[in-house]
C-alpha cells in the first residue's frame, strides 16, 4: 500500500465564500494508481463538499447555510467572537469527504468537483489530504 499526504493553504476573501478546491487535491491523488484520497479541512468554521462547480450553483451553497443557520442568529458562542454561525452549519455539512482514486485520478461524476465552504473569512485555512491505495 502506498500512502501519499500533503497540506495546502486556501485563502479566503470574505465572510462567505465557496472555493473549488479539486485541482489541488488531485495533485496529490496522481502519486496513486487506485485508492482513496481523503480530503479534511483543519477548522470548525468552514466545510468541504462534492458537488458541482457552477458559479450559481457556487452562491447558492451559502445562501442556504445563510437561510439554514443565519449569521445573525442567537449563539451562546458569539460572547466569544460572533462566529457561532459558522460554528454550527460547518458541523452540520462535514468537514471532510472521501473520493475514490481511479488510474491515478480523483474517480468523481461528470460534474462533481470538491469545494471548500468559508462561512467566516476571510481566513487562511489549511486542507489535508491523505491519499492511501496502490
């Protein structure tokens, strides 16, 4: 079994914000013929999805977690630092996603790339990848 690992940095520009992040997960993904990579935001307050990349589509994710969890909601967490939104609809989403690895490639559907949610930039977060297989 060959196991393959790397961190890269994302940097967001605003409170909410949705960043296709398949490129990068995919350089890892070519050191292995077929496996599993798994991808895993290192933050409580954004979330990683497979879904399409659409730029509508891309808004929309945010303002249903806005609708789902509004920001301006009543969050015992907020005495802290007003961020218990973020707190909340990035447990709800995950914060990690498993793609199988086919051929060296991320095996995913016609329109499925893997996205990041920033639900309180902007920040700089970190992505680990793990990538395990043969």
């Amino acid at each position: 079994m060959k196991i393959l690992s790397k961190e890269f940095k994302v940097e967001t520009r605003s409170r909410f914000e949705s960043i296709d992040i398949t490129d990068a997960v995919q350089e890892v993904a070519m050191g292995v013929k077929d496996g599993v990579a798994y991808v895993f935001s290192k933050h409580t307050t954004c979330a990683v999805i497979v879904n399409e990349g659409e730029s509508g589509l891309m808004q929309d994710y945010l303002d249903w977690a806005k609708k789902l969890v509004p920001p301006n909601g009543e969050f015992k967490h907020n005495a802290i630092d007003n961020n218990g939104h973020a707190h909340i609809i990035s447990s709800i989403i995950g914060n990690s996603r498993v793609v199988p690895v086919k051929d060296g490639k991320l095996d995913l559907g016609t329109w499925q790339r893997i996205i990041l949610l920033e639900f309180d930039g902007p920040r700089v977060r970190t992505v680990y990848v793990k990538v395990m297989g043969e």
